[in-house]
C-alpha cells in the first residue's frame, strides 16, 4: 500500500493529467475512477490520523491530562 505522500501524489498526477484535457474519454474515466479511490484511501488515512492526534491540557492540580484534538473553533 503506498504511503499518504506517495497517494497524494499521484492523485496531483491525475488531476494535472485530466485538466489538460488532451484524453481520450475512456483514459480520462479510467483515471478519474483511480483518482476516485486514491481521493477515499487519502481521507480514510488523514481521519485516523485525526483521531490519533491529542492535545495534553494541563489540569488545575498541575496534572497534564490528553483530550481529543478538536477541529473546530473553541465557542
């Protein structure tokens, strides 16, 4: 399985590729499907790592304790 760099590369190969717009119908599917997965595989890798990330807030006693890392803003 290729690394998340490695992915995302190719996936930026693909668009580069399907922007210039000189395939044929049939390649530029073919590539789009690839670019499809290669999309689904990148999220599914940057949702783990998302869900690994953890912020340590130091606690009134001094104790430093883990949270969940938040992706939205603090109300």
């Amino acid at each position: 399985m290729p690394s998340f760099e490695e992915s995302l590369a190719k996936l930026e190969s693909i668009v580069d590729k399907l922007e210039k717009g000189e395939l044929s119908l049939e390649e530029s599917l073919k590539l789009f499907e690839e670019g499809v997965q290669l999309s689904a595989a990148c999220k599914q890798e940057l949702d783990a790592a998302e869900g690994k990330v953890q912020m340590l807030v130091k606690q009134r006693d001094g104790s430093l304790k883990a949270e969940p890392f938040l992706t939205g803003k603090p109300s």
